[in-house]
C-alpha cells in the first residue's frame, strides 16, 4: 500500500525544489503502468476495436490501483486510472498539455523541469516524471508514431507530429542532464492578418503595402528570429496570391497551413540508418522546377538551397517567398550570401549580390520582443546595388519605447517617409496604393 500525502521539503539533484507527494505519485504511476503492461494478454491487444480495449485496459488497471493503492480517495483514485491510461494510449504527463490549445510550446528541460510557453511567456508548470527511463519510453512512443528511431547509437531526432506539431529530442550521450524533448504546437486554424492586426504585430499600411506585392508577383524574404512569427505571416500572406496560380512548397518539417487552394507540400527526408536515403532541400527546390510552379515557398532556408532558390526568383517564379533567421533586414542578406557560399561554387561576390538584389524585391523583418509580443520591425526595399554593396531603404518599422508594468514591450510603429521604388511596378500590375500610405508619420500601437 502506497501512502501520497505526506508532504516534506526535497531537492534533486540540481537544487530544484521538486513536489514529493506529486513525485511518489508518478513513481506509483509508473509501477502500476509496468505492471499492467506485463499484465495484458496478446489477445487483448490484438482487439481493433479502440473503445473496447480501452475498456479491458481499464478494469486490469483498476484492479491493480485496488491492489497496490487501496487507501487513495476516490478522486485520486480516478485522476490515478485517467493517467494510467494516458500512460497507454498517450503521451503520459504531457497528455493534458497537449490537449491544452493556448500551450504553443512544451519544453522539457529534464524530469523534473518542464515549461511550457502561453501567449508569448513561459511558465513552469508543476509536471514531473518519475525518473528518466519514464521521460525516455514517452520520447520514443513519440518518435515511434512518426516512423523514427532514437537511443545511444542515434541520439537526436527532429520530426513533424500528425497534427502538425514540431518534435525535437535529444538523449544521452548528446544530453547530459538526461533526456530532453521540445514540442511546438501550431493551431488548427492558422492565423489570419486579421488577427495580426488585432494583436498590434503590423499596420494597417503595412498589411496593404503587403499584401500589393504579394499580388503583384515581388518576391519576399521574411526573416527574424526563433519564434518571431516568420512562419505565421508566412501563411498569413498566403491569401493574397490569385487562385489559379499554383505553389510548390519545400520544407524540413512540414508547418506551413496556405490559405491557398491549388499548393503541392514536399518535405525533405533525413538519411536513414544506414546513412542513405536523404532528400535535401536543394534536391526539392531542383525537382520543384520541373513541376511547373507559378511560385515557389521555402519554409526556411538555411543551407545550399539558396542559390537554387534565388535562381528560381531570377528566371520565371517571381513572386516566391521564403524565411530565414536573421537579427534585422541587413544580417538577413549577409546570411543569404554566406547560404550562396555554402554551395561550393566560386561565385564573386558582386556577382551574388546582384543575384540576390535583382531577385528579391522585399525584406521583412519581425522580432519576439520582451513578454512575448511580435512585432514587425522593418519592411525594407532592396533598392540596387551600389559601390558593391546591396541597398537598402527602409518602408516601415518599429520603434520599441520601453516596458510597461506588467513586463510587456511598447513603442511605436512608424513610416519613413521613403516612397518605394516598386510603386511603379505595383501601378503596372494593377495595384494603386495611395501616396498619403507612405507619408511620414508615427503611428502608436494603442491606435491601431
């Protein structure tokens, strides 16, 4: 007979305050989950029907609880059963997060430390597992779903849930405080430019100035840092490219939900095992040439592709979007150069920055500023190249002015004054975008 509520100050390892009572719980959890597991015929395993299983699972694991924890209330008793089954059919302790849709990231650090992030901040929650061989059969139910493997001989695997969530573990050797699992959730229904507005990430100008370019076949390359939103204005901006034209996507995990309804996904493959097998990002964005794309969309480019995708935006596909990390407008370029050196090829550097600037006509910026707020900070034009150097003339931006009370960025968006050079081209397609657009003004972020 296990006893849960006495209650006592303890430390682990690493000096983390850890809950005893919830501990011995998720010890008592897993034991009885072992047993149960050893406990369950191949027959009753072998049932198709889900809900009859759950059933016969549910009576061997209340029999076990009579056993092992005959003195539990009747609501730890039922909260014991509910998690027993998660510990079966689901994701253990992570189940009820999960299921959670304001969660956009799970983040476990280790055992006894797992954070999650809601509207922009993290928070510890008070989640254990019971020790590490716990945290690693969850880690490899996971990978398991999704066809991948992972243990001493292949530590680290980064793979797409079925519901489109992004996983990426890491274990020991690679680990050196034990297994570690990062899970980014995307929402069933994408973000709209509504929303965007809503919250104060961009202007009603900006949107417009947008959404004209996109229409107008101007390639864009979105850029910011992890978690900065590249991916969901991205998506958002999706919408305002015609109907009849068709897209190709490319990515490593596949994330992107297009408001578009003629797209092709492809999604790169990892080397298997025995090393082989791998379809790269270059070898996708190749292929996509051959599929008779309107536009080309790179989830992210981060390696040799770049140069296939900017000779994509020179020779037919303009009108092609793609994100990359960077810490403004400027470093985004200067990584697109290092990209292009990635190739092997000895391309003159005039010669790639030409490339870039006559294929890529915008460059927007967005950042995660302090207490989760995202912002775009800067839509600039490439303007040319002069003196050999890419020009750049910022459009719109913003200016962060401090932090409120609650831990929260302020500040101001604002409008230049520069009227973009691509206006004419705008006009040519169609698109007429007012002058007072782009008149200098500031613009606060309560007013929008």
């Amino acid at each position: 007979m296990v006893a849960l509520n006495s209650r006592f100050l303890m430390v682990d390892a690493d000096n983390r305050q850890v809950d005893p009572v919830e501990l011995r719980y998720q010890k008592l959890k897993v034991m009885i989950h072992e047993e149960l597991v050893d406990a369950l015929e191949l027959s009753m395993l072998a049932l198709a029907d889900h809900e009859q299983l759950s059933g016969e699972v549910r009576l061997v694991a209340q029999d076990l609880i009579r056993e092992h924890a005959a003195g539990l209330e009747p609501a730890e008793r039922e909260r014991l059963i509910d998690d027993i089954m998660d510990e079966v059919f689901g994701l253990g302790p992570l189940e009820s997060l999960m299921k959670d849709k304001t969660i956009s990231d799970i983040l476990v650090n280790q055992i006894h430390e797992v954070y999650i992030e809601r509207n922009g901040r993290l928070e510890l929650t008070p989640i254990l597992f019971a020790d590490d061989a716990h945290l690693m059969r969850i880690i490899q139910r996971i990978v398991s779903r999704v066809g991948r493997r992972i243990d001493e001989v292949s530590p680290m695997v980064d793979a797409r849930l079925p519901d489109g969530s992004r996983i990426n573990a890491v274990v020991p050797p690679l680990a050196l405080n034990g297994p570690t699992l990062s899970i980014r959730r995307f929402g069933a229904r994408p973000m709209q430019v509504d929303d965007m507005l809503e919250i104060g990430s961009m202007t009603t100008d900006m949107v417009d100035f947008l959404a004209a370019a996109v229409d107008a076949r101007m390639s864009l390359l979105i850029a910011g840092g992890t978690g900065a939103g590249k991916t969901t204005l991205l998506n958002a901006l999706t919408r305002y490219i015609p109907q009849d034209e068709r897209i190709v996507t490319i990515e490593d995990s596949a994330e992107l939900q297009l408001q578009h309804r003629h797209v092709v996904r492809l999604e790169t493959r990892p080397p298997n095992t025995e090393g082989t097998g791998e379809i790269t990002p270059r070898a996708l964005v190749r292929n996509s040439l051959r599929m008779r794309p309107d536009r080309i969309i790179v989830g992210e480019v981060r390696g040799p592709e770049a140069l296939d995708m900017l000779q994509a935006m020179n020779t037919g596909h303009e009108g092609s979007l793609t994100t990359i990390h960077s810490n403004d407008t400027r470093d985004a370029l200067s990584r697109l150069e290092l990209m292009v050196a990635m190739t092997g090829y000895d391309l003159p550097i005039p010669v790639v920055r030409q490339y870039i600037a006559n294929g890529i006509s915008l460059v927007v910026h967005l950042s995660r500023l302090k207490g989760g707020a995202r912002r775009v900070m800067r839509v600039s034009e490439i303007t040319g190249v002069e003196g050999g150097e890419i020009q750049l003339q910022d459009v719109f931006g913003f200016h962060q002015t401090g932090v409120d009370e609650q831990g929260y960025a302020i500040g101001e968006f604002f409008v230049t004054g520069y009227r973009p050079n691509c206006l004419e081209s705008l006009k040519s397609a169609g698109v007429q975008l007012s002058d007072r657009m782009f008149e200098k003004r500031r613009i606060p972020v309560k007013m929008i």
